[in-house]
C-alpha cells in the first residue's frame, strides 16, 4: 500500500510517500481502507519529537474509510461498513488497522470530507463540554484557538447545549469572521486578553474556559474565571507549561482540570463507545458542521503540514486516499 512515512524526526521534509506492507488485524480489531484522513496539530508534533514516539512510522490519528477485514471476537462492524475510526496504525495510509471498540458506522449522506474532519474534534468537543467542563446553560464559556477544527465545533457544540455568552480567541482578527458566523457572540485577540473578558462579561468572568494552548495564556485566562468557573486544559500547543497557584482555586472554589483523548483513547476506548451515537448524531443531523476544508493529495501531506504550521488557515485540514 502507499503511504506517508515520517522517516526521522524534523520539518515536513521527512515524510516520504512510498510503499509498504499492508497491516493484518488481530483480535478485536478491524482493517479499514483509508478513503480521507485529517491532519492534525499533534501530528506536527510528533512529526518534530515533541510528542510520543511511534518515529519512523506513519503519522494520523483518525480517518473515515470501508471495513475491508474483520478481526476475530468483533461484533458489530462487517466488510463494506462504512465508518469513522481512530486508528492504531496511523491514518495518513491506504489501509489502517483499529480497535474495533474506536470504530463507528456513519451514514452515507454524510459528505466523505465531513466524516473525515469530525472525529477528534466532534468526540473531543463533546467529552471537554459535557463530562469534564459540566456546561450548565446559560453559562459563559471561553474557547481559545476559536478558528480552528477543535475550536469551531466547541463553539458550535457549546450554543447546541445552551451556553449563554461564547467568547473565542484568534492569533489575528482576520481568522474571527467563522467563529462568530457558527455561534460565538465575540472573538477577541490574545492582546490584554484579561481586560477584554473582564469588558464583555462586566466583571463577572467566565464559567468555563477550553484551552489547547497552556503557557502564559493559560495562566492569565485562569484569572478571567468566576467564582466555581473551570479551566479544562487539554494541550500545550504554545509548547509551554503553564502553572496556577493553590491560593487562586481552593478560596474562589474554581478549578483546573485535564483531559487528553489520546489517554482515552488507549485506556478507556469504551468511554468513547459510550458517546458514539450522540457525537455522530450530530454530525448526521447537521449540528456540527465543518464549513472550511481544505484538502490535499495523500502524497502532499508535507503541503498540508507546511499550511498548518503556518497558522494562516482556519478550520480543517484533511488528505484524499483512496476513492
């Protein structure tokens, strides 16, 4: 099969297209034909050394694609299925091999894009607003990185659920206009970013705040919390740590919490079997929707890192592989 190998750690130079051997499934797993599969920005990541290990070796988290083989001890999913997956083996192939338990049938009228750019954001979105942040309506809640496929879906997820007033960040008040057309009431730049929460909500704070991004930005959005608000960190995309003091949380009763569907994906795939037939109902029911795809060939992977890293895109990043 063809696939993109990051052959060493380094820039988008070292994912090589080339061929390799088809991967088998084992016990309670499935063998999908890749047909889409998103980028993401922990691809990056891993692509430079800076997350997990799996180098050399192929890169993507998740994919829409055909069942093509069916392991032993799996119920549920047959050869032809047409689902959405999280991979082991890494997406940004011909072929992938999952955890049967992180597979899900998705309907056809889904557009095949769509399907490819939903699951991490749309499963990720869901368990960061329903289990760990516990959105109340008509609470505020704050998303950093507004524009991008995670931040999107939160905004528009969080409005599904009834939040009260949604405020998103952007590097650039360029990247605003998506974030407020899918149901943020402001979007605010990360200049005096604690004066302009405290300008939009009259003093009061937010109750919940969605950060990808830890460092200095998360230290300073943690004071933009009301009294019992939570901050559910579950990134360092600034690539710094970020530290809150016990004297800001115990006395004001706020909170600081963490979630990574990377951890759950490995040791509670069964969570994630839980919130299936909601989360992709959503996606099935047009409720979560992803307005700005952009899309590259599988061998242009490397073009579609360079435009992630970049920062200048909005929305989602996905490649085509098989038809």
């Amino acid at each position: 099969m063809r696939a993109i190998v990051a052959a060493s750690t380094g820039g988008p130079e070292v994912l090589e297209y080339k061929d390799i051997t088809v991967p088998e499934p084992s016990t309670g797993e499935v063998r999908i034909r890749v047909l889409k599969a998103s980028v993401h920005f922990a691809d990056i990541k891993k692509r430079k050394g800076a997350k997990g290990s799996g180098i050399p070796g192929i890169l993507g988290l998740d994919a829409v694609g055909i069942i093509d083989k069916v392991g032993q001890d799996v119920n549920g999913l047959h050869i032809g299925d047409r689902v959405i997956a999280f991979v082991k083996t890494g997406s940004y192939a011909e072929f992938a091999i999952a955890n049967a338990l992180l597979v899900y049938p998705i309907a056809d009228h889904v557009d095949t894009a769509v399907a490819a750019a939903c699951p991490v954001p749309a499963f990720l979105s869901f368990m960061l607003l329903e289990r760990v942040g516990r959105l109340s309506k008509r609470e505020t809640v704050f998303v950093h990185a507004a524009s991008g496929g995670t931040g999107l879906t939160l905004i528009q997820l969080a409005r599904k659920l009834g939040a009260g007033k949604i405020i998103g960040t952007v590097s650039s008040d360029q990247k605003a206009a998506m974030p407020l057309e899918l149901g943020a009431d402001h979007c605010i730049t990360y200049d005096n970013l604690s004066e302009s929460v405290r300008n939009l909500t009259d003093g009061a704070g937010v109750d919940l705040i969605l950060d990808s991004l830890a460092g200095s930005v998360m230290e300073e959005s943690f004071t933009c919390l009301a009294p019992y608000g939570r901050l559910v960190n579950y990134g360092n995309a600034s690539g710094a740590a970020g530290s809150i003091k016990t004297s800001d949380v115990h006395a004001s009763c706020r909170s600081l919490l963490g979630y990574s569907l990377g951890t759950t994906r490995k040791k509670r795939p069964e969570d994630l079997k839980r919130i299936a037939d909601q989360v992709i109902s959503l996606v099935e029911m047009g409720d979560i929707t992803f307005p700005s795809i952009q899309e590259f060939k599988l061998e242009d992977a490397n073009k579609a890192h360079q435009l992630m890293e970049s920062r200048t895109h909005a929305g989602k990043i996905i490649l085509h592989i098989t038809d």
